[in-house]
C-alpha cells in the first residue's frame, strides 16, 4: 500500500515536514499490509521520483516511517504509526502511548485507562487535532480505555507545541490521526476476529474490527472515502484486600483475647478489614469514517464523522470486617512488625510496633455488637456516548494556503447505580443482638506477613458462624442503599481558521508564516440523580429473608490470585446480575422491604420513605448538580525559517477565555440559583529550533508557554454529600486561576542505521498557579474516636447529614449525620517546577543479513526517564489518627504534622525495553515496562485522606510483562496470540511513604488475546 506525498506546488520545508507526517499516517489499518510480503527483504520505505509513492513494509517499516515523522518535524514529537500499534500487545491506546518515552500509565483492573505525560495527567487528547470532550467533569479529552486502536492510524504525542497548536496541557498533546483517504494508493480492506481470556473473570470476550477504503477518480481530481469500525468486549478483575492499622494504643493499654496483660509500648493495632473485588465488564462500539474530495489539486474539501457508544459495567464486591476498633485494646496481636515511617520534608517521623498476625474476638463487656461484618455489592455502568464532527475545506492561491474548519465534540453520560450493604447477623448464641443494633459480633482472623494483606473469618473461635450461616440470606439484614443515575453532559463546538503564507524564495531564511484564529464554545452539566438509606437501627433494617429472591453467593475466588489461605469465601450479597439488568424491579423490592419494618411505616406515616424515589427537584440533588459555561478566542502568529543546517519556528499564541458557572445553594431544604463569572487572558510565546550539526545528527530545542485549566467540577458552586463518614465533602472552588506552564525542551538525536536513534533530551517546566488539594479533617475524640454529630462542625470539616454514624458516635447518638472532612481545591501560592531527562534507543539487525541469516530478524527498542518535582507551598497534613500516631513516636513534632504537596501519579524513574523479532512471515514481540514508586489517590475500597493518615498513598515500583506473536499463514491471513501481565505482577500500596506501613493490595487479571486477520 503506498502514500502519496503532497502536491509539488508547496514548499519545500512544508513538503519535507509532509512527507514525514503521511508516510506512516494511513498504514495501520491494513495489519500486516506489508507482512503479506517476504521478510527476508528489508523493510523499507521509497520515495519514487515519478509518482512520489511511499511503500511500507513490515514493522522496520513502519518503525522508520515514524522516526522519519520525529526527524522531519519543527518540533518536539514522538509518534507511533497504527502499524506498529496492530502489532503491540496492547488492547488499548493506554497501553500503547506506554511505549512512549516520558509516558507512564496507571490502571484499573489491570486495564490502562490513565496516561502520565512527564509526569503529570494534566494533557490534551485530540483525534483529527479537534480537541475531545471528556466523560466526566474532568478537562483532558476522552478516555483511553473507550478507544479501540483499531480505528486510529497514528498516534502522535506532541510534547513541544508550535503557536498553531491548541492550548491546555502541561505535559504534552496526544492526536489520534485516522486514516485519510486521499493518501491511500490501494484499496483498504481488512477483517480482524478476537477473543480476549481474563484469567480471574475466567472469560473469554470477542474483539471484532474492519477497516475498509478506496480512492476514485471524479472528473480532474478526485474523491476518498475510509470507514473503520469495531466492537469490543473485555473484561478485567482484581482483587484488592485493604487494613487500616491506624489505631493508636498506648503502652500497657491492653490485654490479649484472654485477658493477659499486653505489650509495654505503643503499637497499632488493627481499625479496619475490607477484601474488594473489582469486575469490570466493558462493551464498546467504536466508528471512524472519513470523506475527502479534492477537484484540484489546489483545493479539498474534508468531513470526519467519530462515533463511540461504551457501557462500561461494574458488579464489585466489599466484604468488610468494621467496627475493629471497638475491641481493640481487648485484643492484643500475636505479633509485630516495626513500621518505619521515614520522613516528610526532612522531618524524621520515626518508628512504631504495628499489628502483624492475631485474632479479633467479639468481647461483649466491651462492646456488644462489635467487631461485625458487612457484605457490599456496588453494581453501576458508566454509559457514554460520544460524537465528534469535523468539516473543513483547505484550498490554496498563490503562494497563500488557508484551511477552515467547523468541529462539534459531544460526550453524554449515564451512571446507573445500586449499591446495597447487608449487615451479617451472627446466630451464635455467644453472640446475640443487643435490640437496637443491625449488627452483631464476629470473630476475625489475620496474617500480614511476606507482604500480603490477607484476612477472614476466625473458624476456630467459639463465636464463629458456620459456613451454612453465612450462605443463609436470613442471617442478614439490608443496612444501605444506593440508588443513583448521575447525567452528565459535554460539548464543545469550535470554528477556526488557519492560513500560511509561503515566502520561500522571497524573504531569505523565513520560508513561511502560519497565522489563524479558533473560537470554541464549551460547557458541562452535570444533574445528580441520587437516592440514599443507611441505618444502624434495626427497627429500620429488614431480614434478608423476605429478599431472599434476590441475594445470592459472592464470589468465592478471592484466592485465585496469589494463593492465599486466608479470604473471605463464603457470604453473600444483593444480585449483581438483576440489579443492573432489572434495576427498577430491584429497588422496588428493596423499597417494599423497606416499607415493612416499624421504622419504614413510620416514615410512611410522616410523609416519607426510607429509600425515597429519585426526585430530580430534592434539595439534596439540585444542591449538587451544576453547569459550567466556557468561551475562549484565540490568535496566533508564526514565522517558519530555515538557514543551512537550522530550522524552525518563533511565535506566540494569545487566549482570552471566559467562564460562567451556575449552581444551587441549599438554605433550610430550600435551592436557590447562584451563578459566578469570570475571564482571564494570556499570551504564550513559543520557540523551537532544529540544528542538523551533522549528517544524521540533530540538535533540537524550544522554549513554550502554556495553560492548563481547571476541571469543570473543581470551579462548580455545588456540594455533592457521599455516603461514607469517612469520605471528604469537595467543595468547588469558582475562583481557581489556570495554571500557567514554562518548558524548555533540549534533545540530541543520532539517527545511526535505517530504523536506527539514539537520543537524550532534557526538559524543565516552571509552573504557577498549581492546583493543590486542601483538605481540613474532622475532629474526632482521641479517647472515644467519635465525632461531632451536629453543625457547623466547630472542631473542623464540614457536617454531612447523609452517613451512617456507626462507630464514630455512642450508641445513644445513633443515625445520620455527622462531621465529615472538607475538601476542596486552591492555587499553590509559590511556583514549582520539573525537571527530566529522557533517553531512547532503537536498532535492528535487519542491514546484517547476509552475515547473521535468521538472527538479522531481531531489533530492539527501550527508553527510560528521570524525573525531579520540586517547589510549592501547599502543604497537605497529617489526620487526626496520623498526628496521633506521629506523637506517640516523638511527642515533639509539629502539630500539625504537614508535607508540601508533589504531583500525584509521578515516577521519578520509568522505563520499558521491547525485544522483537520479525522474519519469515513470523513477528514477535516481549516488552517489558517498569515505573518506579508514585503517590496517588487511587486506594482500595473507598480509602479516604483520612484514612491513609492525611497523605496520598504511595504505589510501590512495579514492572510488567507484555507479548505478542503473530505469523502470516498466507498472504491476505495471520494468526496471533498476545498476553497482557504475564508475569502476574501485582501491587503495594504503602502510607505515608514508600515501604512504611502497608495499607492496600491490587491483584490484577492476566489476560491473553487469540485471533485471525484477513486483509484484501
């Protein structure tokens, strides 16, 4: 299949630059277009001086193709061309930018769905370069996991922008390019069938895509056409076991099970057990189709039509061991471990005895209904339907080339959503209900030992139930309910204007100059949808005997992952299956349950229920929802220049945006409208230069500005109130600044060999305005560990009327509401900065034949990055329980105990090695990719600031293994087999600091991918 390069009319700096962008741009969708050939010959890529045909072959192929984009470019890039990405082992664009240098990703289930760009979450993603809408309220553009690579032919990271290039990202753009049909030389048709194998979902799901194109002639010109379509359905499961061990006991404070004095120094013992299964299930519809006609060759007209439908379900499981504290100072561990916590900005926070291995027993002069167990089932969807329409026309007069584009980007979501928690009532008679309460005591058993958090029931302990009685759904009673169907709307629709200038030959060393014009119109609107019970109280809890039709077993293979003898395996839990494909049915029954207890007819009789019917106008959801409204102009200049050996770019690019955002403030159950304004401009110069100092060796540099603007949710006047009491109120903030980003980007790149680079690049960013996250926590009782149950919260946080009160207040003070953590977003008042180095390398055998025979089939990519953080004032500080804690060690360190705040999801150190080999119609690859420690919110079952003790948890370094095989059987089929962690690499996830105290566990799929493609 070949490319055509641009018409000769242009110039040359601007056909070079061309020629590096088509050479690869409409090759992937034809996977193994060039494997069809014999790879004994190199893979090459030709440039006929009669038809200026470019002809790709094989993975060298399109290897070089990309590297010929990177060299050609006025700017810093890196690209990967759809051919390479056809043969990554890789399901989705996540996954595969991970190839990337500078790029880190992070996954759910196992699956990529975030990309780090230089360390940071805070770029763009455009298709087609029309800037994407997210699914949510967040600000980055469409989510990875949605996008099949099947429909994209090209990836480019843009890690320098020209003043051409749209504003809002600090670590670098990604443009998914589709194929375009007029530099398609041949007919497109291609056939790709899957299936995909998740080892701990035990499933295999199908992965279908087609790709069809062609070109015809229509008088003098002509007219082209691509559609690319596919339907994917994966899932991803992992297991996440979570132990809180922040409760603080002092030295001599307590006695073992059987009452024998315990240990004469403080230590930690257990707060909290939670095992959580997370199961995925994805269905996504993916549609790319491209109209271009060209009547001359000066003039072409373009129309591009994205279509994405994904639901994306989740049906997970929380088996919880709460209500630990209680019983905590009855219940001394069987052993220890000393926990280092390390230090927070030079403070030293030193060391700590923590519970190691032991039982928890019930003690019912201490407490008569804790410890207890709950069984959680969260079953939701995130259904999103995203469209993306661009038409334009480029056309040229002279020495003059203008392209005008209209583009509209839509993205509508639904997150259906139940919930539910049932309290296990234990029916040993050791352990009988106390008459109020919706829960009683269980015994519990663990062993954090070798690394693994690994807990269940203690079988062997007079208060234990049988395995018969836990299976029995009338031992349960319904604690809370969950009902929600959150909408969440984004659109934006943009005009632009583009135009060049060509001056070569007229204006010594400036070749050209870019100017234009882009307006947008955005908004988001978000309507919470929700409805809530919770309950301590039996009177207000039904048996889950009069819901037997509807509970069933969880599930019982929390061992599969790693072995472990110790889980939760036998308990149930609301059906997943019915809650989410007969959910009104379901909540019905749970609302006539509901309505039968005393507690349900009294509500009945005051006018109400205890699970309400979703009321779009209660002031709880009106409070919430919000809509934000955003306009920007932006201009631009750019003079293109080349002298001998450099070329480049000088200009700037000026903004002026401005925002409304509209609310509702809730005063004595009554929503009023309130709205705020604002608007902001800047100016962003941008610089690059490329020095060819000698033949294949370049020197490349750029100073650009930036900005990165605020998620829509964190300017929202709204509150949303969750259900847990140890979940944080956010708090938007309408007055947040955009951040504004510096970067100086210098690199040295050798292109030695056909498909061949060395390079080493530096890169600091000067960053202002950073948004940080300030959170003020809610006191709680060192003595008791309750909270305040009434506003306005004197103590800190903020009073959130939703939660269960449970162990944070007496048994006298039982219901809901209580003071909970406030959360909210401020600018860093000092400027920060990173700092980095990158290096790559890229080499093949292939010029080597003659002397190595099969051997020359082998080639080798790897890149690795450092990265520096440094800078800022915001601090983050220590919970209550973590001040605790760090006072108990050394009585004289601060109060608070504060840490300034770095980026979350940053790797210092990252890098990732590909060996593959491609010969004989065989081609293979084994990449292996490791990313050093990185704080992050992403916790286990709901984790709060508060609960990690007011610190981002730190994720341990990790590498995984990723390969793939594919073998052409004949010219138009090929067979393949990828694997996605194969070495089953699973995760830790540390408080406070890297290797401190273990909290949380992530135990992820490994899936394995088998299928067949034809092409014609």
């Amino acid at each position: 299949m070949g490319i055509r390069l641009a018409p000769s009319c242009v110039s040359a700096r601007k056909q070079r630059f061309i020629a590096g962008i088509l050479a690869g741009s409409a090759i992937g969708l034809v996977p193994g277009a060039a494997l069809a050939q014999d790879n004994d010959a190199d893979a090459s890529i030709v440039d006929d001086d009669q038809d200026n045909v470019i002809m790709v072959t094989g993975i060298r192929g399109s290897l070089q193709s990309a590297l010929n984009e990177k060299r050609n470019a006025d700017s810093l890039i890196e690209v990967i061309q759809a051919e390479d990405i056809g043969k990554l082992p890789d399901q989705n664009l996540a996954e595969v930018l991970e190839n990337v240098t500078g790029v880190q990703i992070t996954r759910t289930a196992g699956i990529g769905t975030g990309v780090q760009i230089r360390g940071t979450n805070d770029n763009l993603v455009l298709i087609n370069g029309v800037k994407t809408v997210a699914t949510g309220t967040g600000r980055g553009g469409l989510n990875f996991e949605d996008v099949n690579s099947a429909i994209i032919g090209a990836v480019e990271v843009i890690k320098a922008p020209t003043a051409a290039n749209i504003e809002g990202s600090v670590g670098g753009t990604v443009n998914l390019r589709t194929i375009r049909p007029l530099e398609l030389t041949d007919r497109l048709f291609s056939f790709r069938a899957q299936g995909e194998y998740s080892e701990l979902s035990d499933s295999v799901k199908p992965r279908l895509s087609a790709n069809f194109g062609n070109v015809w002639e229509a008088g003098d010109g002509e007219i082209g056409f691509v559609i690319s379509g596919s339907y994917t359905e994966q899932e991803g499961t992992s297991f996440r076991p979570r132990v809180d061990r922040d409760n603080l006991i002092g030295a001599g404070q307590a006695v073992t099970a059987a009452g024998a004095p315990g240990p004469d120094f403080p230590f930690l013992n257990i707060q909290f057990l939670n095992q959580e299964l997370e199961n995925f299930e994805f269905e996504t519809i993916n549609i790319a189709g491209t109209l271009e006609w060209a009547p001359s060759d000066n003039l072409k007209f373009f129309a591009d039509v994205i279509y994405k439908d994904q639901e994306r379900r989740q049906d997970s499981s929380r088996v919880q061991g709460s209500g630990v504290s209680a019983v905590d100072t009855v219940n001394v561990p069987d052993g220890f471990e000393t926990i280092t916590f390390g230090s927070l900005d030079g403070l030293d926070l030193g060391s700590i005895e923590a519970a190691l291995f032991g039982t928890i027993q019930p003690n019912l002069a201490q407490d008569d209904d804790d410890p207890n167990l709950r069984f959680s089932s969260d079953t939701g969807a995130r259904v999103t339907e995203t469209e993306l329409y661009r038409l334009g026309t480029e056309f040229t007069t002279g020495r003059l080339t203008t392209q005008i584009e209209v583009s509209r980007s839509t993205s509508d979501t639904a997150n259906p959503n139940l919930s539910t928690t049932l309290n296990f009532i234990n029916p040993n008679p050791l352990t009988p209900l106390d008459g109020t309460s919706n829960d009683n005591s269980v015994p519990f058993i663990y062993d954090l030992r070798g690394g693994a958090l690994t807990f269940g029931l203690d079988f062997d302990s007079p208060f234990a139930p049988t395995v018969e009685q836990l299976l029995d759904p009338s031992n349960t009673v319904l604690d809370a309910v969950t009902n929600s169907n959150n909408m969440t709307e984004n659109e934006e629709d943009a005009f632009r204007i583009d135009t060049t200038l060509d001056l070569d030959g007229v204006l010594g060393f400036i070749t050209s100059v870019d100017a234009g014009y882009r307006y947008n119109d955005t908004s988001t609107e978000f309507t919470q949808l929700r409805s809530t019970f919770g309950t301590g109280a039996i009177a207000n809890s039904p048996s889950g005997s009069v819901l037997a039709g509807l509970i069933v077993p969880g599930p019982d293979n929390f061992d599969e992952a790693d072995g472990r003898a110790l889980a939760f395996r036998n308990f149930v839990v609301i059906d997943p299956d019915q809650a989410f494909s007969d959910r009104d049915n379901v909540i019905a029954a749970l609302q006539a349950a509901l309505d039968a207890t005393p507690g349900g007819q009294a509500a009945i009789a005051d006018g109400g229920r205890l699970l309400a019917d979703i009321d779009p106008n209660a002031a709880g959801n009106l409070g919430a929802s919000f809509r934000i409204e955003e306009e920007t102009h932006a201009l631009y200049a750019q003079a293109n220049f080349e002298a001998g050996p450099v070329r480049g770019n000088i200009g700037f690019r000026w903004v002026d945006t401005s925002v409304d955002s509209f609310g509702n403030e809730i005063a004595n159950g009554v929503a009023s409208p309130v709205a705020a304004s604002g608007s902001y401009s800047e100016f962003m110069p941008r610089i690059n230069v490329v020095a060819e100092l000698a033949d294949d060796l370049f020197l490349r540099t750029s100073f650009t500005e930036d900005i990165n603007r605020p998620d829509f949710d964190d300017l929202s006047l709204s509150v949303s109130f969750p259900t847990g009491p140890n979940n944080a109120v956010e708090l938007g903030n309408p007055n947040l600044a955009p951040e504004t980003v510096q970067s100086y980007d210098a690199s040295l790149e050798w292109y030695f060999a056909p498909s061949s680079l060395i390079s080493i690049g530096f890169f600091h960013k000067d960053r202002t305005n950073l948004f940080v996250t300030q959170v003020e926590d809610a006191f709680e009782d060192p003595v008791t560990g309750f909270r305040d149950i009434t506003p306005p919260c004197e103590g800190g946080g903020i009073f959130n009327p939703v939660p269960d009160r449970n162990v944070l207040a007496s048994d006298a003070d039982q219901g809901n509401g209580l003071c909970v953590p406030l959360e909210t977003i401020v600018n860093d008042s000092a400027n920060t900065t990173q700092t980095g180095i990158e290096f790559s390398f890229q080499y093949d055998l292939s010029q080597f034949e003659d002397a190595l025979g099969f051997a020359s089939g082998f080639g080798i990519i790897a890149n690795y990055t450092w990265q520096d953080f440094g800078g800022g004032e915001a601090t983050q500080t220590a919970s209550g329980r973590g001040q605790q804690i760090f006072e108990a060690i050394n009585p004289n360190v601060p109060d608070p105990v504060e840490a300034v705040q770095g980026l979350l999801d940053f790797s210092e150190n990252a890098y990732n090695v590909t060996l593959y080999y491609e010969k004989y119609g065989l081609s293979a690859r084994a990449r292996y990719t490791w990313r050093d420690a990185f704080r992050t919110l992403d916790t286990a079952g709901g984790a709060s600031l508060n609960s990690t003790l007011g610190f981002p948890v730190v994720t341990d370094s990790r590498g995984q293994l990723n390969a793939s095989v594919v073998y052409d059987v004949t010219d138009y089929l090929s067979v393949g087999v990828e694997g996605v962690n194969l070495t089953k690499s699973d995760i830790s996830q540390f408080c406070v600091n890297d290797g401190a105290l273990l909290c949380f566990q992530g135990l992820p799929d490994r899936r394995l991918t088998f299928g067949a493609t034809l092409r014609f």
